[in-house]
C-alpha cells in the first residue's frame, strides 16, 4: 500500500542535492487544511542549541506561474478581479 498523506501533517527528506548554505538541508511536501505545501528546512546553530528553520510554498503558486493564472489575495480575490463587479 502506497503512503498517502493526511491533512495537516507532511514529511521531509535530507536534500541530497544541496551545494550551498543557502540549499535547503532538507525539502518535503505537507497538506495544510487541504492545501499542498512545498516545505524546505535549514539546520541552524541557535543560543539553545540547533533547530530547524522552515519554509512553506504552495504548490499551485509554482502552477500559477509558468501557466499565468494569477493567486489570489488575502480576501479571496484575484488581483485582475473587476471592479464593477463588487457588492457595492
């Protein structure tokens, strides 16, 4: 049986690839309230210690790109939307 991932969980792996500080040590996937997420992590030297810093990308951002549809904002709207076509 395949893995399939749940929602609100993810898994990372060590980024084989990586040439640079700046590259990730390691990269995954997650599912963030139904939404599918990029996530790379970077090893830090912190005051307590190492940790983890992390970044998040959707994925559909990445599709939204090379296909030219744009994201929406944060009111759920499209950056190009109408404006005669507001409520009010």
């Amino acid at each position: 049986m395949a893995y399939e991932p749940k929602n609100n969980s993810g898994s990372l792996f060590r980024n084989d690839k990586r040439e640079k500080d700046s590259h990730p040590n390691a990269q995954g996937t997650a599912i963030i309230e139904g939404i599918e997420y990029w996530v790379s992590a970077w090893t830090k030297d912190g005051a307590k210690g190492k940790f983890q810093s992390l970044s998040f990308k959707r994925k559909d951002a990445a599709v939204a790109k090379t296909t030219g549809h744009q994201e929406r904002n944060s009111y759920g709207n499209r950056d190009d939307a109408d404006p005669n076509d507001l409520p009010f």
